[in-house]
C-alpha cells in the first residue's frame, strides 16, 4: 500500500504510514505537554488541533538519564527543540477497517528511571500481524513521574498511562480496535503498574485483561517515598516541593538522582530493602491515587472481573548479576537480613539449595523478592479474589551467562532478537539460534490467545495444582516448577515497603 493513511481522531486528523503487513502511527499526543505550571500535575488531555498531524515518526522520550532535552520551567511551558511535547503514543494495526480487532496496550518497564517507546526492540509490527492492534506509550519516570513532591499527585507516571488507556477507548475504534477488548501488558515496572491499575478506582473499566510480567514487587509508603525525595531534592539544595524542583531543568533532576541511587546502600538502615533495588522509586501507596498495595485489594476482590495472566522469568536477578558481579560478604549479610521472609533465611536457601554457591544463593534471593515470589503471590491473590487467572514461567535462554534473565520475555514476545544476534553471543547454547523463533512464536500465539479469548491455552492457577505454562524450546505445562521457593515464602505476606524502625 503506498498511500500514507489518515485517521480522524476526537482531537485531530493523524498520518500514518503502512509499513507491510501493519498500518503504524507514531508520536500521536495523548496530553498536553508536561511543562510550564503541567509539570508535575495530573496529566491534561491533548486539546484539539487543525489540519493533518504527521504521525511517522516516534515522539521524543520523557524526561531521563541521557534524554533530558531542554523542557524550560517558565510558565508557558514552551521548549526550543520541542522536547515537552513527549507524552505520546504509537499505534500498530494489521487493519484499519475492522474496528472488532483485539487491544494491547504496551506499558514498558525501566526501574520508573526510563521509558522510550522508540527503542527498536518494542517495534510491534511482529506482534499486531498476528491479528491485534497494538498501542505503546511514553509516561513520565523518574522525579518527574514517581517523586513524592508536596502539594503534587502522586504517582503521576501511571496516572499518564490512565490517560493513554482513556485515549485508546475514545479513539482506537477508528483504528481497527475494539475498545470493549482492551488488553494492558508490560513487563518489570510496567508489570508492577499493571498491578497498582487493577486496583486504582480511577482505571476501572478501561481494559478488560490484563498481562504482569515479571512484576517489580515494590510499592512505597508515603513517608518512605517522602524521605526519598528529600534526599534528591537535597542534593540540589532546595525542597521536595513543586515550587522547589520546578526551577530546576530535568537535567539537574536525573544528575541528582544517579547519585542518590549511587548512595543507596548508605540507606539501609532507615530505607530498608529498597536499597537492594536498582532505582529509588516505585508506586506509592497513598490511599487515594493507589489505594492500597495489589496484593491485598486483589484478594479481596478489587480484579474479579478482570481476566489476568501472570508469570517471569527462571533467572531474573541475573540481568543484574551478570553485570556487577558477586557482592561482598556483608553486603550478601545484609540481603539476607532485609529481603529473606524470615531471619532463618540464609539457612532456608542453603537447604533449600545445597548444591548453590553464595553468589547463587544471593541471585536467587533476589530474584525471589523482587520478582518470582511477588508474581506468584498475586497469582494466588486474583484466585481468592474470586477472579480467573493463568501463571507462566519463562525457562528458555539462549546463552548461558544470563539464562531465562530479566526482560527475556520482551524480545521473545516482540521477535526483536534475531537468530543472528543470537549465534554472535559469545555463550550462546548450541540449539538457540534455531530455536529462538519458535518460542517467540509460543509465546505470541498465547498472548494474543488470551487477549483474543481470555483464555491462553492451559488450565487456570489455583493453589492447589498450580498449573503453569513453562516456556522452553518447547511449551509444557506442569505444577509450578520454583517449588524450593515457594515453599519458603509461603507464609510472607507482600505488602508496602517502609523506612524501617
């Protein structure tokens, strides 16, 4: 097709362009500019424009170390390169015509530090030819999306991706999309969003489904978030207030928070576990824009009637690990003390996992706190909220330094890692090249099964048989295979992280 298409949508006419065998549309304004007196505000809907918006190429990124661009304090909010402009969204569709095609809406991880729908590895031709149209969308991270800062809502990154969900049913129709059939996926930060939005009054009814991925399992009081905040903002000499950070370009912001998140082990006597995390913030639990952490609201019912699919990977930590490598003695002291779920933790692994070295025991640690355990225990949340829910587990790797690692799941699902990529990897399993497709495959045909149906494909989770889709060369399903873990954790109970006593 070599006509660029438009698309009219409730706030202006869009072009696009078809890039074979999807329709795609990129930097389509779901807000108005976070800039000026809006900065640290409630998203405010894009207001409407004239004539014919070029929609080809992605908007610019929010905020974040490396993409600050040059958004200005003054109160008209204006930018000189046109930076502000970033709260956007892209839209992947295989047919224009249809308006009864599935929806999945994409919301992207990034440790709420960075979010960049342009990253190539999130191109979701692949993924919309199978049948669905697909949104993604930038939403603030950082200072400018999850600070605690007095007098602003909380939250406000998430409160963007509620902007973009209300976008997707005022608009999506005209793009091949049901509204009435609205998946949410997103992996890590995003999977962790997913869970704040099954539980926020204010995105009730805006998806039907809903996907977790490898769910961050951190929300934040408001006092620790607030301690948080005054440590950036006194880097920077001034006030955790709007009035404070708002003289300040966001350069300045990132700048000050690499070095908080440098410092954070400093912390842990009074921040606690959320020193052992990558980044200084996460979801706060205020009690008006999230209510209340997602495991309790879910197990009392807060999902029943949103159909949830649930999972991660086999070695999540090991992103991280595999990076930094094996940390010091009493540093791997301290882990066990704050993160295991009771002080006969180190004893609990070492049996647990005998044939473990310490850094092994540490990774797996990790990854149980932070990511494993968080999912599996929502699992079980949405089963006693009285709502249908499916688990997953990503085993499949395909190289042995990072195994089924952290963020794994996205280049299977996206089919953004080629088998090429695959055979230069200097530790590349022998079969993975071949193999990588396939499992791709798998996972999209589940996906899109569940987003089409509500059903992927398997039995239901329940506590008892805890049936689970292990993706490896070859899908199977069995019993929740982490049973060493679970075990352990059976009796913890996830909750809001706080400054500790």
């Amino acid at each position: 097709m070599d006509i660029d298409p438009e698309i009219r949508t409730a706030t202006g006419v869009v072009r696009g362009r078809w890039e074979d065998p999807v329709a795609v549309f990129r930097g389509i304004r779901y807000a108005e500019p976070p800039v000026g007196g809006r900065r640290f505000a409630a998203p405010v809907p894009a207001q409407r424009w004239d004539g014919i918006r070029d929609a080809r190429r992605f908007g610019p990124p929010v905020p974040q170390p490396g993409n600050t661009g040059s958004v200005m304090t003054s109160v008209s909010g204006s930018t000189d390169d046109g930076s502000g402009d970033c709260l956007t969204l892209n839209v992947w569709s295989p047919d224009l015509g249809s308006a009864t095609l599935p929806v999945m809406v994409w919301i992207q991880g990034g440790t709420y530090l960075e979010n960049n729908t342009a990253n190539p590895h999130l191109d979701a031709a692949t993924l919309a030819g199978t049948g669905v149209v697909v949104v993604s969308m930038n939403y603030r991270v950082g200072v400018d999306g999850f600070a605690r800062i007095t007098s602003a809502p909380d939250n406000r990154g998430i409160l963007d991706q509620i902007a973009a969900l209300h976008w997707v049913q005022d608009n999506i129709a005209a793009f091949g999309g049901d509204p009435s059939n609205v998946t949410v996926f997103g992996q890590s930060a995003g999977g962790a969003s997913i869970a704040a939005l099954l539980v926020m009054p204010s995105a009730a009814g805006l998806f039907r489904r809903a996907i977790s991925q490898s769910m961050a399992g951190t929300y934040f009081t408001p006092r620790l978030a607030a301690a948080i905040s005054a440590t950036i903002a006194a880097e920077l000499g001034v006030q955790a207030t709007i009035a404070g950070f708002s003289q300040l370009p966001p350069r300045a912001l990132t700048d000050a928070t690499t070095a908080v998140i440098a410092k954070m082990p400093e912390f842990v006597d009074i921040w606690g576990p959320m020193t052992f995390t990558p980044t200084p913030f996460s979801p706060i639990v205020d009690g008006e824009v999230l209510p209340s952490a997602p495991w309790s609201a879910v197990a009392d019912g807060a999902a029943r009637g949103v159909e949830l699919l649930i999972g991660h990977t086999r070695d999540e930590f090991r992103l991280y690990t595999s990076r930094t490598g094996s940390a010091t003695p009493a540093r791997t002291t301290a882990a066990f003390h704050h993160l295991a779920p009771n002080a006969d933790g180190d004893r609990l692994y070492r049996t647990a996992y005998p044939d473990a070295t310490p850094s092994q025991r540490l990774e797996v640690l990790h990854t149980d706190w932070l990511f494993r355990m968080p999912s599996l225990h929502l699992a079980d949340a949405a089963h006693a909220g009285g709502g249908p829910v499916w688990l997953y587990d990503l085993a499949w790797s395909f190289n042995s330094e990072q195994g089924a690692s952290h963020s794994l799941d996205v280049l299977l699902l996206f089919g953004t890692l080629s088998p090429a990529e695959v055979r230069a990897h200097r530790a590349a399993h022998p079969n993975a090249a071949s193999e990588i497709d396939q499992v791709g495959q798998y996972m999209r045909a589940d996906w899109v099964n569940f987003a089409t149906t509500g059903n992927p494909g398997w039995a239901p989770y329940d506590p008892r048989a805890r049936t689970t889709r292990v993706y490896n060369a070859g899908p199977i399903t069995q019993p929740y295979p982490e049973e060493a873990s679970r075990r352990i954790w059976s009796a913890h109970r996830f909750d809001t992280l706080d400054l500790t006593p």
